[in-house]
C-alpha cells in the first residue's frame, strides 16, 4: 500500500500517510516555498505549544521523509521544488560536517586538561 507521492525524491502526505493528529496540523501550517518559509515561535503561538514541540515535531516529520526545509532567519517551509530541496540539503550536510568536526575536537581533547576536583 502506497503511503505518499514521491516526485523525484521529495514525498507529500496523502491520506494514508502515518501522522499524528498533531503533526498534521502543523504540517497543514506550514506553507510551500522558501519564500513562504515561517517562523517557529509562529507555528508555536498558533498550535499553543513551545517552540521546542515544534522543532521535535519538524524532526519527526522529516524522519518519516516529509519534505519540510528550514532557515536559520526565515523559518520553515515545505518544499516547492527539487531545487529547494537540493539547497536545504546541501546546507544540512554542511552543517552535518561542521558539526562532526567540533565532536572530533571534543573527543581529542586529553584528560589532563580537565580540572580534578580535590575533594
């Protein structure tokens, strides 16, 4: 059984799609295009959640491969075309390595840099 339209990698919910009655409302909040794109503490204030719930209920929808992009200024937004698509991902993937730097710095840093407690 079908669970989504996939138009060249990009999924859209349909009927028979798995959401929670939660993240369907806030998908249905969320507009198309990046031009569009809205801000969480927004999405929050309408849903009358934090904007915590929103950003962990924009990660699960993404985990079930629905199309929700995002900036860092502008908010978020779902997918309008492939090439929106391709631009969130190649900063998520930027970010991804930053990211994996910053954990390999931490993880080389010696022990005996840290302070003991004397107690």
């Amino acid at each position: 059984m079908q669970t989504s339209f996939n138009f060249n990698g990009l999924k859209f919910p349909n009927q028979q799609t798995t959401l929670t009655k939660q993240e369907k409302k806030l998908y249905d909040l969320i507009p198309v295009g990046k031009k569009s794109a809205v801000q969480g503490s927004y999405l929050a204030k309408i849903l009358n959640v934090d904007t915590r719930t929103i950003i962990d209920r924009v990660n699960k929808l993404r985990l079930k491969s629905i199309g929700i992009g995002s900036t860092t200024t502008d908010g978020y937004y779902r997918f309008k075309n492939q090439q929106e698509h391709f631009e969130f991902i190649r900063r998520l993937r930027a970010e991804y390595f930053r990211r994996g730097k910053v954990l390999q710095a931490m993880e080389n840093i010696p022990v005996e840099n840290f302070i003991q407690d004397k107690n």
